[in-house]
C-alpha cells in the first residue's frame, strides 16, 4: 500500500532557465534554507520562512507558466541551497526538465545535456503551518525601485523602520540619534491607494531590504496593512507567478 502511495508522487515539468533563476532568485530573499513544496495537478505553490521565523513566503507557479506541467497532489520539502547550486549549472538557453523519482526519493533535473539528482528533504514540521493573509483594510500599490530606494536610505541609519499609511500617504522611516531617512509618498505619488484609517509598525530593515532587493524594480508591488501587526507584500513576477510576503513586526528591547 506504501508503494502504491508513493507512485501517486507524479512530477513531470518542463521549465526555461531564466525562469527558474527568477524564481530561485526571489525565493534566496528569505535567505530560508528549506522550503515546501505544495504539488497539485494545476499548480505548485512553495512555502519557506526565514531561520528567525520573522518572515514567511507563498509562492504561486500556475500550471500555464511551465513549457509542460503533469503532477498530482503531493508535499515534498527540498533544500533551497542545493537547489540553487543546480540551477546556477544552467546554461541561458536551456529548457530545464524536473521529474520526481519516487523510489529514490530524488528529484532528477536535466540541464539540457547535463543530468542532476537532488535528495529529498524528510518533511519540516515548522512548514506546516498554513499562511495567514492579513484581513486587509489598507493597502497601496508602488513600483519597487521606489520602495528601494526608501530602504536603502534606511539601511544607512537604523536596524529597523517604520512603515506607515493614513488616509493621504505613505511614509517610510528610519531614525538614530544623529541620522534620519524620511520617505513620504502622497496618494498622487502612489500607484494605488486605499486607506481610511492610520496604520503604523516598525520592520527589520535587514529583513525587508532582503526581500525587495531580489525584485525587478521596474514591477509594481502592492503592500497591504490591517488591524494586525504584520505586513503583507504581494507582487507579480509574471502573468502566472505570484509571489506573497508576510513579515512580522520587529520587537524593539
């Protein structure tokens, strides 16, 4: 019965190296080291947290985004390092083939003429627990070389920031005693924007700067604040790639 459940592990997908490295690029952000990934027959979604268990990751891969895409509903937990040394491996032009060996427990990948094996991690308690989407009651939408360039100020003053939203603007700080770093981005500034309340909190700017420098900043990304503390980041990184964000607040001492 085992074996039975084991040959219902069908991954067979076909994948550009350019794609891959976006996706494995974005993913190093969290600078996680394992991650689940969530096989079903029309999509893969991959969850990661951070080592401090500070930020989380829900990556979306719909089906139309693989050259080829044939799988059933499965869970596997893989090591992000191997896996990026293996892609990194990847010529510009080659189309990368992934297929799940269930007998050995092996994720076998062509990098056109070259054959790899990556071993299978034994299954990540910590993973599994479900995302938690913030109930949203404020967001805005901004292009990322704008919120870079907020970070990369603060990166210069302070191990954390200051992300707020009220009714009129977005602002970004970062504060010591002798050096400051103030962003304000007004609603016309904005690409969206919707808030009828003030909501405020302070992240790690290691962390966020992380995360954002991975992106294309010539994206849009979208930030969402509520009545909970954390902050949720949503961004596109193709027509069927998505990829959200949840970062707690930082605990000042």
């Amino acid at each position: 019965m085992k074996i039975e459940n084991e040959k219902n592990k069908t991954l067979y997908i076909q994948i550009s190296s350019a794609l891959l490295r976006t996706v494995v690029r974005i993913i190093g952000g969290l600078k996680a080291e394992t991650a689940k990934l969530c096989i079903t027959p029309t999509r893969i979604n991959i969850i990661a947290f951070d080592n401090a268990m500070v930020a989380m990751m829900f990556l979306t891969l719909e089906q139309s985004i693989f050259e080829k895409f044939q799988a059933a509903q499965f869970e596997i937990d893989v090591d992000l390092n191997r896996l990026k040394e293996i892609v990194n491996l990847a010529r510009t032009d080659d189309l990368i083939t992934i297929k799940f060996d269930y007998k050995n427990n092996q994720f076998v990948i062509n990098l056109g003429n070259l054959e790899t094996r990556m071993g299978i991690l034994d299954p990540n308690e910590a993973l599994n627990t479900p995302p938690s989407f913030l109930n949203q009651s404020g967001q805005i939408v901004l292009h990322v070389d704008e919120l870079k360039r907020g970070i990369a100020a603060a990166e210069f003053v302070a191990e954390s920031v200051s992300l707020s939203i009220d009714p009129e603007k977005f602002e970004l700080k970062a504060e010591d005693n002798a050096n400051s770093a103030h962003l304000t981005l007004s609603k016309k500034d904005l690409v969206e924007h919707e808030s009828n309340a003030i909501h405020k909190n302070t992240f790690s700017t290691y962390h966020l700067s992380n995360i954002i420098n991975v992106l294309n900043g010539e994206y849009c990304i979208r930030l969402c604040f509520g009545n909970g503390t954390h902050l949720q980041l949503d961004y596109d990184f193709s027509e069927k790639g998505h990829l959200t964000y949840v970062l707690m607040p930082r605990v000042e001492s």
